[in-house]
C-alpha cells in the first residue's frame, strides 16, 4: 500500500501492508491515505480483523482514524484486533472523544513489549512475532508463520472403505488400525507430504542490527526498510535508519528466500540506484512499491 518513508513522495504512500494467509487478512502499519489505497487495490477491508502498527511515527499510523471511521460507516459489527505500543490507545480514544464518536465495533488494544522477541498472535494455522528493532521510538517488527501443515490425501490411493474419522486421521500423520489395533493402511503409503510452511518477516524502521538475523533466519521473504544509500550512511546513522545495502546485508547473513525494499526516502526520486546497492550484496531482491504484490509458493 505504501513504499514512503517520512513523506509522501513522488505518488508514494506512507508505509502500509496487506498480508494474506490462508483466507486470513491482516494490516500491517497504516500510514496516510491507507484506507484509499485498499480501495485503490480492490482490497476486502472488512476481513482485515488484525492490524500491527510497528511504533508511533505518524507515517506508520497517521492512515488509522479514518480507516476506522470507514468501518464504522460501512457499518462493521465484528470486533478489530489493534497490535501497537503503549499510547495508540490514547490517541484513539481522545479523536473519538473530542468527536464525540462511538465505533460500532469493539476496537481490543495489545500492548507490544518493547525489545521483547515474542509471539503477539497465535491459531490453528500461524503465529505472528514480535521483533524487536533498533529505532528512536520504541518499534517492532513482525515475522508470520505458518505452522505445520496436514499431510495431504492421495486421492488416487485411498480406499473407498474409509470413514471420515480416518481420513482425518490420516491427514495428521497417524496410520489406519483395524478394531484389534493392527495397522490396516500405513500413513505413508496413502498420503502426501505435507505443503510448505511458509514464512514473511516485515522490518520497518530500524537502524542496522545484527540481532536480527538469528529471529529471521532461512524465512522465505524479508521485508526491511532500505531509507537511504550508502552514501547517505551518516544520515542513516544519525536517525537511527538503514541503507540498501545494510538491508541486502541482513538478508544475506540470515539466509532469507528473498529481500523487500522499502520506507524511501524523499530524496529520492528513482529508486533503481537503491536496488542495484542492494543486489551487489543479495541478489535476490526486489522494490515494494505501490500496487505490488508478491505470493510465496507453498
């Protein structure tokens, strides 16, 4: 939804991400003109029921209030899950006080631990962490996984003799035993491996830290914040951001599938001369900009 850093430059938006796993949607930072851009994209903003704000930079959440003010107009009734640090809370609630508003939904507020690694979100089929990162305020990333997944039917050598309850069982692991407790079918021999787990870590502002790269290791997509070039490093240093090339740097010692790019400067009118920073050290990168999407196979 958004690639910007500080300002909207150049028809970038200010940071913004919509994640999908498994029919489940989740927002990740909404930053200004967040709502529109969803709109923009043909997103389904009545099933995100989960949004993450990594601190409170105003370009990481200035986008919140009017999204919720959307719902609440759209007529929303299911409760909305907000993951952010100590204070959204309070900025929420003093807009719709002096607006003398009322959401029609309940709005459930989770406190993020600074500098804690720990796991914010947790079903059937994933968990999201939080990962501490290195910034002027307090901040943190997010890294989805998806958990285990059943092993899959071979439909070609199932038996037409099995119930539901077996076939369940099946798709967890365990082999089909007869009323004596003698294994009539072995698990390997009517099923399939089970799909790959997948797994997308977002790092939005943060200043160069190796710390990461144990919390992030071998997961299939990084996204990482990539605010300047190295020759800018001072400006990096100084606001506590990182280069291009200190993102690709990441990446590569945590062995990641792949590298996003993302946050930009304003100073920075084309944005090629960032990625081919980052490509001299990891090859396997890319831009997030606006209206991108990218899928990672299972």
């Amino acid at each position: 939804m958004g690639s910007s850093g500080a300002v909207p430059a150049y028809g970038r938006f200010p940071s913004a991400q919509l994640i999908e796993i498994q029919n489940k949607h989740f927002l990740v930072d909404c930053g200004e003109g967040t709502q529109m851009q969803l709109m923009q994209y043909d997103c389904p903003i009545h099933r995100i029921n989960h949004i993450f704000i990594s601190h409170l930079h105003g370009d990481h959440y200035l986008g919140l209030m009017g999204l919720l003010f959307t719902l609440h107009l759209n007529h929303r009734v299911n409760d909305l899950h907000l993951y952010s640090h100590h204070g959204l809370d309070e900025i929420i609630i003093a807009q719709l006080k002096y607006s003398n508003s009322a959401l029609r939904f309940k709005l459930i507020f989770h406190m993020l631990n600074p500098g804690v690694h720990e796991i914010l979100y947790e079903d059937n089929q994933l968990t999201v962490e939080g990962i501490p990162l290195r910034h002027k305020l307090d901040c943190t990333g997010f890294l989805f996984r998806e958990k285990q997944k059943p092993r899959r039917i071979d439909k070609d050598r199932l038996p037409q003799d099995l119930t539901l309850q077996q076939i369940a069982a099946l798709k967890t692991g365990a082999d089909v035993e007869d009323e004596s407790g003698k294994i009539r079918y072995k698990n390997t021999d009517l099923t399939l491996s089970p799909r790959k787990s997948r797994s997308y870590a977002y790092c939005s502002d943060t200043a160069f830290d190796e710390n990461l790269v144990n919390i992030i290791q071998h997961i299939d997509v990084l996204y990482h914040e990539a605010t300047f070039m190295e020759r800018e490093k001072d400006k990096a240093v100084e606001t506590l951001h990182s280069t291009a090339a200190e993102a690709a740097t990441i990446a590569k010692h945590a062995n990641v599938g792949k590298l996003l790019l993302g946050h930009f400067s304003a100073r920075y009118k084309e944005l090629e001369p960032l990625l081919d920073e980052a490509r001299v050290v990891f090859s396997n990168c890319y831009l997030a900009c606006e209206g991108n999407t990218f899928t990672i196979d299972e």
